[in-house]
C-alpha cells in the first residue's frame, strides 16, 4: 500500500491539468475514506451484507 504522499502525487498526476481545487479536495475525500474502509475492515471494525442488514432492521424497528 503506498503512504498517503505518494498516494496524492499518484492522484495529481491522472487529474488534467485544468483540475479545480475542489475536484482536488473531492479525490483527496475519497481516498482518505477509501483507506479508513479498508483499514476498518482489516481491524475487523465492518459488517458483511446480511448481518448489516439484520443490524439495519432492527434499528429501523426501534
């Protein structure tokens, strides 16, 4: 996995040269939730479909 910087410089060097600052804070937005997903899941902080829906119903009951 790279470190966050050379995630970014990854990211700067697909955008077009005419990228606005807010569709650079947007990519910036999704890989830091993109990374904080996947490190949740490796700590074993997710819940796979059924058990989410499971969670979902009874708190939609409540």
């Amino acid at each position: 996995m790279q470190n966050a910087k050379q995630a970014v410089m990854e990211m700067l060097r697909q955008l077009p040269d005419d990228a606005t600052l807010e569709e650079i804070q947007y990519r910036l937005y999704l890989i830091a939730k993109t990374r904080k997903g996947r490190e949740d899941i490796a700590q074993g902080r997710a819940y796979l479909n059924p058990e989410a829906k499971q969670r979902l119903d009874r708190w939609l009951e409540s």
